[in-house]
C-alpha cells in the first residue's frame, strides 16, 4: 500500500482536528487498517473520515456487543464511574445517560439510587427530545471515541447541564505513541477518536470546566454553580 505523501514526509496533514478546529495535524501512526493522525494544538489523536465507518457498519458492529444488566463484569466496569458519581450527587437528582446502547445498565444503577433518569442513544433510543432538557449530571460512558464530531456533541451536552452539574465521561486514554501501536482501544473500527489527558485539559478550559480525572479513563467535568 502507497501512504499519502502527508504520511511520508512527516509534515503533517491538511485534516482539521474534529474537536478543537486546529486546521492542521501531525502523523501519528498506521497499522494494517487505518492512518491516525494527531492534533498540534488538543493532541486529540483521530482517524481521518475516510477510515469512518458507514451508518449500517457502524450499527452492525455495536449489535454484537453483548452487555445485559444481568451481566455482573459489565455492572463492576460500569460501577467505576457510579460509584464516585453517586457520591457527589444528592438525590434526587435529574440524569441522562447519552449513547446508552441497547441495554441502559448504567442508567438503572442510577435510578436505582434515587435518581431520575432520561436516556439516549442514537440507534436505540433515538429520541431526540431528551436533549432539549436540562440536567443535573449527563453520563456517556465509552461513547465520545465513537464521535466523528466530538465538540458539537459535547457542546450540546455542556449546554444542557445544569450549574454546578457533572458531565461524567469514560473513555480510554492516549499514553504514548510506543503504546498506542500495540493498543487494544484502536483495533475496534468504531472507535475514530482517542483523547489524553492534555485533550481533556483542553475541552475543560473551552468548555470553563474544571477537570477531575477520578481513574485511567473515568473523568469528571464538573460545571461552575
């Protein structure tokens, strides 16, 4: 295979980063599948749309996923980010559980707990109207790599939180290039974005949140009362 030019001469790209704009990006790394490329300015690390799977693809690789609310591994993986959520909130607080999928586990853990919830997701629970609504704290566990335009989504959620709300995030994040070629995250090809902790940084100070980062890919975007 003959890698664009972009990919040879170290230059960079013409793509503009999907979360900050910056106009340009720098190779980053390729595998046997797709290019990824990282931002100068965020350091968001993402796929060039070319490599973006269709609609139909995309839906068809997240109907193999098999998470259930009687699946207790999944409970525990979900309860990294429940857990330090719920002891912040004060019941009853109002919630949305963004990208839910098929089986809103993380959702009824939280109902669970006095809370009330909403949720959506855009090909199972595709209502729309939830998110003319405002919330308290909106939870989107493994979603924002699947975002072909992080910082529309997350504007739009920003703007839907109440003051003093949470956005609670879960996503693995970028360590290192040595790392990243060996990456489990990148072999899923619905994952096209991958933030770090300087990527997080930046969405707090565009955003005028304050950042906690509560475990390796838990983090908490807390917004001013």
């Amino acid at each position: 295979m003959t890698l664009p030019q972009s990919e040879t001469n170290g230059r960079g790209s013409d793509y503009p980063c999907p979360l900050c704009r910056h106009p340009a990006a720098q190779f980053y790394h390729r595998d046997k599948f797709r290019s990824y490329y990282q931002c100068v300015e965020c350091a968001l690390v993402f796929v060039p749309p070319e490599y973006h799977l269709s609609r139909q693809a995309e839906k068809a690789y997240y109907d193999l996923h098999e998470n259930s609310a009687e699946d207790e591994g999944y409970r525990r993986f979900l309860s990294r980010c429940a857990t330090p959520l719920l002891e912040r909130l004060v019941a009853p607080s109002l919630g949305l559980d963004f990208g839910c999928g098929p089986a809103p586990v993380l959702a009824q853990i939280l109902a669970q707990n006095g809370h009330t919830m909403a949720t959506y997701d855009l090909y199972y629970q595709p209502d729309e109207s939830v998110l003319s609504q405002y919330y308290d704290f909106i939870v989107t566990t493994e979603v924002v790599e699947h975002l072909g335009e992080p910082v529309s989504v997350l504007e739009v959620l920003w703007q839907r939180i109440n003051p003093g709300g949470v956005l609670a995030i879960m996503t693995k994040l970028v360590a290192s290039p040595e790392r990243f070629a060996n990456w489990h995250y990148i072999r899923d090809p619905t994952h096209i974005v991958f933030f770090s902790t300087q990527t997080f940084h930046w969405l707090a100070q565009h955003l005028g949140a304050q950042v906690t980062f509560l475990d390796s890919d838990v983090i908490f975007l807390n917004k001013p009362a």
